[in-house]
C-alpha cells in the first residue's frame, strides 16, 4: 500500500512537473512572439550587431585587422603602399568612428533586452505568487485534516474508554 502511494506521488509531481514546464514553455513562446511582431528591422540590425560584436569572432577578425594595418604600413617591403604611416592618424580616426558608433547600437540592444527581462520577471513574480497562493491553500487544507483527525482520534479514545468501562463492568 505504501509503495503504492510513493508511485503515485511521483507520477503525480511528474504531472505536475510537465504542466509547469508546459506552461512556461507557452509564455516563453508567446513572449518570443510578442518580441518579433514589436521589433522593427533597426531593432533587429542594432541587436545582430550586438551579438557580432560582443563575440570572440569579432575580436579575432578585429585582431587580425589591426595586424594587417600596422603591419602593411610600417613594413619596408611594403613602403610603396603605406597610406598610413605611424602614429596611425588615420586607424585612430577608424577606431573612434566605430566606437562613436558601436556603443549606442549595443545601448540600444540592452535597453530592449532589459525590457524584455523585466517582462519576464513580472510573468515570473506573477507564477511564483500564484503558487504561493496554492500552497498556503494546501496547507489550510491540510491543518483541517490535521485537526479533524485530531477530533477524529479523541472521539475513538473516548470510544474506546467508554467499551473499557463497559467490559470492566461485566
């Protein structure tokens, strides 16, 4: 019997389990969708570049780069091509045009990325509570089982004492 009920617990908490991520999996979804229906293209182009430039592939292409300028125009070989001679006037002229450009599209990116975090964590807030509120109705439910087996058992001793008396009496 009790190995009964330890089965069924678990299948009941697994069914459980599959709601809730049912459920969450729905949200995310629906957020997903909500997200790509809202975003205009420059939305988008400001999160890819993003994405491009905070990855190990920008910077291993960025290292190359800078490799490949300073190595073409300081070389000897190379002297019939520098365009940009040191101090690299024109590279530093390069690298503050892509900063001056890079910092408000990644900006832009985590301002939408932030909103969209705090979405979730107002879906989030909103599941927890609700939950919460489930729990503390199974506890009540349970403190009344709790006490109505409480009634329960001092109604059987006093059963069984008054069967006591009655077989003391014979």
């Amino acid at each position: 019997m009790e190995k009964e009920n330890t089965k069924d617990l678990k299948e009941y908490a697994g069914r459980i389990q599959q709601l809730v991520e049912n459920f969450q999996s729905n949200i995310h979804d629906h957020l997903n969708e909500d997200y790509a229906k809202s975003t205009k293209w420059s939305d988008k182009l400001a999160d890819n570049v993003a994405e491009f430039v905070g990855s190990w592939k920008f910077i291993n292409i960025f290292i190359v780069f800078l490799a490949a300028w300073v190595i073409l125009n300081t070389l000897a070989i190379t002297k019939v091509i520098h365009f940009d001679e040191p101090p690299f006037i024109l590279l530093n002229l390069l690298l503050s045009f892509l900063a001056g450009f890079q910092a408000p599209i990644i900006m832009m990116s985590q301002n939408r990325q932030s909103a969209r975090d705090k979405q979730e964590a107002i879906i989030d807030f909103a599941i927890n509570y609700k939950a919460e509120q489930e729990i503390d109705d199974m506890q009540g439910h349970l403190h009344r089982l709790e006490a109505d087996f409480a009634e329960f058992r001092n109604e059987v001793k006093e059963d069984l004492a008054e069967i006591k008396k009655l077989l003391q009496g014979k």
